[in-house]
C-alpha cells in the first residue's frame, strides 16, 4: 500500500510537471499571459460597440484606444490580426457616426445591402426586382421620370440598398463604381421612399438610416473595392436645405460655390429662373445632378486627391453639357423615344388644357372690360 501511494504520489508530480511545461509552451507562443490581455481586450471592444450604437463616438474612441494599446502586447499573429480587423470596422463606424447622429426608433428597422457576386445570383435578382418596383411605382409613376433616364446601364451592376421595416421595403438606393482611368470612386444615387395613399415612410430618417449603413458598407470594403472616396449625386431641384444637411455631416461640394451656384440658379431664360432636369450625353438622357463627395477614412490623402481632381473634372464636363445650346435640339429629338406613348398623350392634353383654360381666362377678361365700359357710357 505504501509503495502503491509512493507511485501515485510520483505520478501526479509528473503530471503536474507536464501541464507546467505545456502552459509554459503556450505563454512563450502566445506571448506574456495574454489569455488575461485578450479578455480585456474583449472587453474593451464590447464596450466600444455598446458606445457606437449608442452614438457616442467619444466614449468609442476611448474604449477603441484602450483596445488598441493591449492589441499591442499581442504577440501571436493570428489573434493579433483577427483583433486589428475588427478595430478597423470599428474605426470605420466611429468615423460615420456624425453622418447622421440620430436613428428611427423601433427595433424593427434592418438595412441590407446586395452586391452582385457577393450575394447568391437568385437572392440578388429577386432584391434588384424589388427595387426596381419600389423606383418605377416613386420616381417613373408619381414624379414621371422617364423609365430610361431612371434605370440605366448601371442598374444590373451596382449593389442596392433596402430598408425593411419588418418585412415591408420602404426605402431604396444604389452604389456603383466608377473608373476612369486609374481612378474607381463609389457612387450612391436613386434614393426614394415609399410614399403614397396608404403608406408613408417619409420624414422618419429612414432614407438617413439607409445612407449611413451604405456609407458604412462602402467604407469597411474600401480596400476590396479599390476606393477612396463616395460621390453623393443628389437631383439638382433638392431643397438647400438637404445639401446643408449633408454638408454639415461631412460631405462636401465637389464644384467651387461659384459653379454649384450656377447650377442651382440654373435656366436664367425662364421666369422664375429653374436648374435643367436633364442633359444629354453621348446620346442618351440623363437626370442632372448636383454631386457631393466624401473622403473615407484611413485613405490615402495622396491618393485621395487625385481622384478627386479626376471626379471633379468629370462633374465640370457635366456642368458644360447642361448649359451647352445643342442641348435643347438633342432633348427634342431624344424625348419622344424616352417617354411612352401614353405619357405623350397625357402631355398633350395637359397642354391642350391648359392652352383652353388660357383662352377662357382671357375671354372672361375681355367681356368684363366691355361690361365696365357699358356700365361707364351709361352713368
């Protein structure tokens, strides 16, 4: 028995050794006991992700910055790298953050994103199809933009945005890339909401909601992308007071406030002076646009910059073909083959209406002055 107990005694010693040597194998890869350094850096990043949903980019740069210095005691390269991925997100977040400071209430809101080849062929299909009903029924039907201005060559390659509130869509936009040259930019256009008799998502930061999660998307796969920078193209009759809003959130004009000023006064022929709907290019229609752009974080400012003098050559090129003569003439030849048939009725009757309602008024005119003349010669 004594013997029996001397042995086992040996045993557990030896055992007790071995378990030594391996965490002391596991320290020397893993670095100084970082099972502790990676629980609080769990932890940090908790609380950093607690603060950006919540909105307060300072506390989240606080829990960020703390995350960040134990990152740096990390010395086994795949925790290492698993842990700097998830920072850079987070850093992305924080940035968007005063894009649009506050969100539409209730936990039923989601905002999904779908990118052709990143998403299942059949899912991104049926998605695009819904889109595509939600701006035919907003922009063709109720502010009768043309179908061929509204869904354009870059429909079926540009990733587009939905906001579900439930199951029910109710706000939609797109973002394409792209390229000229060796400059590749994001840009996000065709945002509407679902607006009508029985439903109306307007004026519930909805559209707000949307913008920020693609920003936020466009900026966490930047690098994939090979971008730097966003270009917002807004349509040229939005109120001012959406661009303040945008730039009071970051964005800002890609023209000088002398261009963007010419712009928006647009047509001076015309009384009240109105900005051009559309333009021709190449021929073929397209909305006129006024753009904003917005710098991504962590690019390169170099880099950045460059891209920007290509972009805003290209919106200077666009500014040229709005207020060029030949524009008119290429707008009369190509609208009868971009409106339908019963769109060009419809046109022709209003304006034939409106030219009898003309005639009426004048008619009525004439007959009161020769009642007040009558009524003068009898006194």
């Amino acid at each position: 028995l004594v013997l029996f107990l001397l042995l086992l005694s040996a045993a557990v010693r030896a055992r007790a050794r071995a378990m030594d040597a391996a965490v002391a194998g596991l320290e020397a890869e893993v670095g100084e006991p970082n099972l502790n350094v990676e629980k609080a850096i769990e932890n940090f990043v908790h609380g950093c992700e607690q603060e950006v949903r919540n909105r307060n980019s300072a506390g989240a740069r606080d829990y960020l910055a703390m995350a960040t210095a134990k990152m740096a005691k990390l010395q086994h390269g795949p925790s290492r790298f698993r842990w700097e991925a998830r920072a850079k997100v987070l850093q992305t977040q924080i940035t968007m953050i005063p894009f649009f400071r506050n969100e539409p209430g209730g936990g039923n809101v989601e905002v999904k994103v779908f990118e052709p080849g990143a998403t299942d062929p059949i899912v991104f299909q049926c998605k695009y199809h819904l889109a595509h009903l939600i701006r035919h029924k907003i922009n063709c039907k109720s502010l009768n933009i043309p179908e061929q201005l509204e869904f354009d060559e870059h429909d079926q390659h540009a990733m587009h945005a939905l906001t579900f509130v439930g199951d029910a869509p109710c706000c939609v936009a797109r973002a394409w890339i792209e390229q000229q040259g060796n400059a590749r930019w994001a840009v996000v256009d065709r945002l509407c909401a679902v607006h009508d008799e029985k439903y109306s998502y307007r004026g519930k930061k909805l559209s707000r909601h949307l913008v920020l999660r693609l920003v936020n998307y466009l900026a966490e796969h930047a690098a994939r992308l090979g971008i730097t920078t966003i270009v917002a193209h807004a349509h040229i009759r939005c109120p001012q007071e959406l661009f303040d809003a945008a730039c009071r959130h970051g964005f800002k004009y890609v023209l000088s406030q002398e261009e963007v000023d010419r712009a928006r006064v647009g047509d001076l022929t015309r009384n009240p002076p109105k900005p051009k709907v559309i333009y021709v290019e190449n021929g073929r229609m397209r909305i006129n646009t006024l753009p904003l752009y917005l710098t991504l974080p962590k690019a390169d400012p170099a880099l950045a910059a460059q891209h920007l003098e290509v972009i805003q050559t290209a919106a200077r090129r666009q500014l040229a073909l709005v207020f060029d003569p030949e524009q008119q003439r290429l707008i009369r030849e190509l609208m009868p083959q971009a409106l339908p048939q019963q769109m060009l009725e419809a046109r022709h009757s209003q304006l034939q209406m409106a030219m009898e309602e003309q005639n009426r008024l004048e008619l009525a005119r004439l007959q009161q002055q020769q009642q007040q003349q009558q009524h003068q010669q009898q006194h």
